[in-house]
C-alpha cells in the first residue's frame, strides 16, 4: 500500500494517480474522496523510494471552484515546468472540464493562476485526462461522459486530442469505445499509456453495467496510431481480491533501470479505495 483512504467512512478512497519520475525519487499527483464530500482534493506527495510518500501540497475542491475533482495528469516539461491537469465538476451539474496549472516546482501550484483546457460542452462532459509529450506533440486521452440522458451519464468512451503545447488541443474522435455484450460495454477509460516500438499499449478502467460504477476493471488495447485502440482479449488482467471489486486508474512508470513501478486504485473488501503499488 503506497496511500491509505483519508477516512473510515464509506465512500473515502484514495488512488486515481499520475507520477513522474525525477533524479531524487518520485513526484506524484492522485486524488482524495470521503463519502461526504466527494473528490475532496488533490494531493501532490514526494517518494525516495515510490513506496512512502509525504504531501507536499494539497490542492481543495473549493480552490478550483469544482464541485468534485477526480483524476488529475502531473506532467514535468521538457523546459524544467510542472503542470497539473485537473479533473473539476461544475457545480449542480453532471458536467466536467479539465483545467490546468502551470509551476516552477510541484510545490507550487497556485490555483489562481490556472486556466481552462478542456471545458467540455452541453452534450458532453471530459474528465480523467492521461497527457504524454512524445516526439515533438502532446498527445491526450480523456474519458468522455455524453449528457443527453440524465440518468446515463456514466456512460463513457475515451477520445483522443493532440496539441502542439499542451495547451490548446485538437481533437480527433473516439479512440476506444465499449463492446456490446462485453465486461466493458458501459464505458472504457484509458488510464496508462506506453509508446512501444510499432505500436501503442492502453490499459483502460472498463465496466458492463452503471452498477460497476467505481469498481471499474483494467484491461488493456493496442493500436498502430493513437485514434484507434483495440481491446485485448481475454477479458480484465485486473480486477479486486478474489477478481471481486475495481482495479483501476493504472499508472506506468519507467524507472530508467529496466524497471517499472506501477500505481493503482483497488477496492478493499470493506469497500474503500486505496493506493497500491507494484515493482515490476
């Protein structure tokens, strides 16, 4: 266990993550809920080994006037800045947009100072962005709730956008949808990406039915270009203990030693969320 939930209470859960490797250890960005205030916050905690992490800063739900923040995106700049993609609820609605601060140091996040980077629109709501800087363009994946029906709106797909600063992004359509009839034909939502040679490896959170919503299961998809990704069969490669319960939000890191750690948000058998993490 790398993080604990943030309280007793149902519904508290920590996880949803995004870190980034540096010379002194480990920088990572994940998401806090209590059942009473939803995704309460966003902490930024520092790791010398991955596995121990002290908050070094904590960004409130009020400071970025959402009703509810879910995963964010820690990204360090090939110029030496930290940005911080935030996933933000707009109040007393099922709307989401994605807002992002730009730093000299992951300390240092001010919220004034934040500006709008996916804002969504009436007939959709965009959430849980996963940003990779790859050969000279900003590629990102977010997961993409339609809003035509009130009672549905966990519906999901992932779509893809790609920017030349990470700022104002294009977007491309529909990269990974759900399968009818499938464990994930109610929504997918990329969570991880890897750029391997000749093709591009997608681990996503996917569901069958509203039910298993916040209990997403991982499975992963391929595809030659980032518009198109293809689920793997079989079917999930992760799940709860004893395949009961969410295994999601998985996030890659290389460790530049051959090396990988691996962070994701798992349901415990008393129904909280915490954050785990895997040397691999």
């Amino acid at each position: 266990m790398a993080i604990e939930p943030p309280a007793s209470e149902p519904g508290s859960w920590a996880g949803a993550s995004s870190a980034v490797v540096t010379p002194d250890g480990i920088v990572m960005a994940y998401r806090m809920r209590t059942g009473s205030r939803r995704g309460c916050s966003v902490a930024v905690a520092r790791s010398a080994d991955g596995v121990r992490f002290e908050t070094i800063q904590l960004i409130r739900k009020e400071e970025m006037d959402s009703e509810s923040l879910e995963r964010p995106a820690l990204v360090l700049t090939e110029w030496g800045t930290w940005r911080l993609y935030l996933s933000c609820a707009t109040w007393d609605t099922k709307h989401w947009r994605v807002e992002m601060i730009e730093a000299p140091e992951p300390d240092a996040f001010d919220c004034d100072k934040r500006m709008m980077v996916l804002p969504g629109s009436a007939a959709a709501a965009v959430k849980d962005p996963v940003v990779k800087f790859h050969h000279g363009t900003w590629h990102l994946w977010a997961s993409v709730h339609p809003l035509d029906d009130p009672a549905a709106t966990d519906r999901m797909t992932t779509d893809y956008a790609s920017s030349p600063d990470g700022i104002d992004w294009t977007w491309h359509g529909q990269a990974l949808v759900g399968r009818p009839g499938e464990w994930d034909q109610r929504g997918v939502r990329v969570s991880a990406v890897r750029f391997e040679p000749g093709r591009i490896v997608a681990y996503y959170d996917g569901r069958a039915s509203a039910a298993a919503n916040f209990d997403e299961r991982t499975g992963v998809a391929t595809g030659i270009v980032p518009t198109a990704l293809t689920q793997v069969e079989p079917g999930p490669v992760g799940s709860g203990p004893d395949g009961q319960g969410g295994l999601r939000y998985l996030d890659i890191i290389d460790l530049g030693d051959g090396r990988e750690r691996w962070y994701y948000e798992i349901t415990r058998p008393d129904g909280l969320h915490e954050l785990r993490t895997e040397l691999r």
